[in-house]
C-alpha cells in the first residue's frame, strides 16, 4: 500500500484492490482519465473478494 505506515515491502503482500481512505487529493487532466471502475463496500460484496475482483478489470473495494 502506498502512503501507509506500513513499508514498501508490505505492498507484496497487500490486495491491490482494497482501497483506503485517505485526506489527500489529486486533479488530473480528463484526458488522462481512461474508463470506469467499479467500488463497493467490502461487507456489499455479492461474492467473494477473489472471485469480485476476478471477475472483471478495475474492480475495487473499501472496509471502513
């Protein structure tokens, strides 16, 4: 995970899908901008993590 008290060595072993809150914010450019993604609440899910995230590109979940 990427600004988090834990390392960079940590990150090997974290889900890439699982997002965090965070304060921090960020403008880009809307043509940097290249599709959807889809968020929902981890305890929301409709299956498993794995089999939510397997299921198609750029699919992410949060927990708090």
């Amino acid at each position: 995970p990427e600004n988090t008290h834990k390392s960079s060595k940590a990150s090997y072993h974290a889900d890439i899908n699982l997002l965090y809150w965070s304060d921090e914010e960020a403008t880009v450019e809307f043509r940097a901008v290249q599709g959807r993604c889809s968020v929902l609440y981890g305890e929301d899910l409709p299956e498993s993590v794995q089999e939510y995230s397997n299921g198609g590109p750029d699919r992410f979940y949060f927990l708090e």
